[in-house]
C-alpha cells in the first residue's frame, strides 16, 4: 500500500500536524511506502498532482481556522479536484486529522465535513476523520511517551484509524479531549498568551485595543 502523509499546517516546523502524523507513521505497518508531504503554500505543480494522484491512502492532517480548513490548504485542494476531475486516481481513499485550539474535539466536526464532502467533489473515498482537541499543547507533548498521561485518548484514536486505513476501509469520526483538567488547559493558554505579549512588548490590556 503506498499511503501519503499530508501535513496542512502553515508553520515550518514543530506544528501539532506534524506531532499527529508522526505518531500515526509509527502506528501504520513497516511494510507499507509512505511518504510525508508538507502544504504550506497556496499552489501545487502538476509534478506534485500527479505523484500525489499515485497513492492508495491520503491523510491530511491540518490545525482548524474558523471552524473550517486554512486558506492556503482549501486552495490546494481545489487544484487536487480539478486535476483528479480529469485525471481520476485508480483508487484513494481520504482521511482527516483536524486538530484545534478548543480543548473539545468535537469542534472539529465541519472540518471534517468539509473533508467528507471534497471527496464527493473530487471522486475520491472517504475514510475517517478524527477531531482532536487540545491541539495547543500537542507540541509540547513531543517527549511524553505514546499513549501515556494525557495523550492516551489521541493514542487510542491514532491506532483505531491506522486500522481503518490498513484496511482501506471506513468508519464514524472520533472525537477526543486530552486527558488533562480542562481548567488546566485553559491556565496554561492564558499564561502562554501572557508570555507572547510580553515577549512583543506589550501589556495584557492592549489586547482590547481598538483601531
């Protein structure tokens, strides 16, 4: 099975996307061709449509803005759906992971119904998505072991879609929180902003400044 591992995350580098997917490739069987894509501009070449088009699975995994997918990824996958509209892959199957800010995972529901309804657009399967929420202190998760404190929600849905995926098959949406006090979670938000405005020059207060 040759699978491609979108990551749809605007910044460069240490992105919950790319925090996701790797714990998926470590979830998805050695045997398996799999190769790590990263969407981080508006437009894709006709290099990268086709090679894309070659591939058995895609995940596309990407932080939530606005409730639905960011800019420059929708831009991307209006281009997928034209090229595969005259160009028809043989057979894919699509799968999301949506992470976002809201310690709730189900607030990535749209997203993924928007992901759901592209592939209608596009002629491609739809697999499974899962909404995760917390996506703020998944980067600082890196160096916690798989599935222990409080990312063994995300673990157990990485591993339930791995064997979706593996099958090539489909299946109802997760959504997971992480395990860790929501209040907690918040606290820590709060004092990260804090550190940012500070770090810019600027004061709490300034927040609410009006233009």
């Amino acid at each position: 099975m040759k699978i491609a591992l979108i990551n749809g995350s605007p910044k460069a580098k240490n992105s919950a996307s790319g925090s996701v997917l790797k714990v998926l490739k470590a979830q998805l069987p050695k045997e398996y061709v799999i190769i790590e894509h990263d969407f981080r501009t508006a437009k894709l070449s006709n290099h990268e449509l086709q090679h894309i088009g070659e591939y058995d699975v895609v995940v596309f995994a990407f932080p939530l803005y606005v409730d639905g997918i960011p800019a420059h990824l929708l831009n991307c996958l209006y281009q997928m759906e034209t090229f595969f509209n005259t160009k028809p892959p043989k057979k894919m199957t699509v799968y999301s992971l949506v992470n976002s800010g809201f310690f709730e995972g189900h607030q990535n529901a749209l997203a993924l119904e928007i992901m759901k309804n592209w592939c209608e657009k596009a002629k491609l399967n739809w697999g499974q998505g899962i909404g995760i929420g917390g996506g703020g202190m998944l980067s600082a998760l890196a160096g916690i072991p798989d599935g222990q404190g409080p990312t063994k929600n995300l673990s157990e849905a990485l591993k339930a879609i791995a064997n979706t995926i593996s099958t090539e098959s489909a299946a109802d949406n997760i959504f997971i929180s992480p395990n860790f006090p929501r209040i907690a979670y918040k606290l820590g938000a709060e004092m990260g902003w804090r550190q940012q405005i500070k770090a810019n020059g600027l004061k709490p207060k300034d927040l609410f400044m009006r233009r």
